[in-house]
C-alpha cells in the first residue's frame, strides 16, 4: 500500500523551507525541479507533492519524509 500525501505537504513544505531560510530558487534545484516556478505552484497547493520530490525536499530540509504523510487512523 502506498502512503498517502497530506492535501497541506505543499504549504508544509513552505513553512520548513522558510524556517531554514532556504530561497525557493535553492530549494528547487536541491529537487531536480526545471524552475522555482514550480516549487511555487507545489507550496500553494497547484501542483501536487509527489513521493519523489518528498524525498528530495526531505533531504534537502533535513526532515523525516514522514511530515508529509498522512497518519494512519483505525
């Protein structure tokens, strides 16, 4: 079973990469990302956080990719 992203990763993603003072244009390279265009449109919710990218910004960011996820509920 995959794991589900979060519908807020993208706003989440922001806020840890605002709390580090990374630039969008550092942070999108850091992603493999063609543009920091598009590192706009994942943070507000245009396009979506894929679990690819997750990994990257993770690492980036020096977070577990976890934050990203939804938790499991019973």
């Amino acid at each position: 079973m995959l794991p589900k992203i979060r519908k807020d990763a993208g706003s989440l993603l922001r806020k840890y990469r605002e709390e580090r003072g990374i630039s969008q244009v550092a942070l999108a390279k850091k992603m493999n990302l063609h543009n920091s265009q598009h590192l706009w449109n994942i943070e507000n919710e245009k396009n979506p956080l894929t679990i690819d990218r997750i990994e990257l910004a993770s690492e980036a960011l020096g977070i577990t990719p976890d934050i990203f996820l939804s938790k499991k509920v019973k």
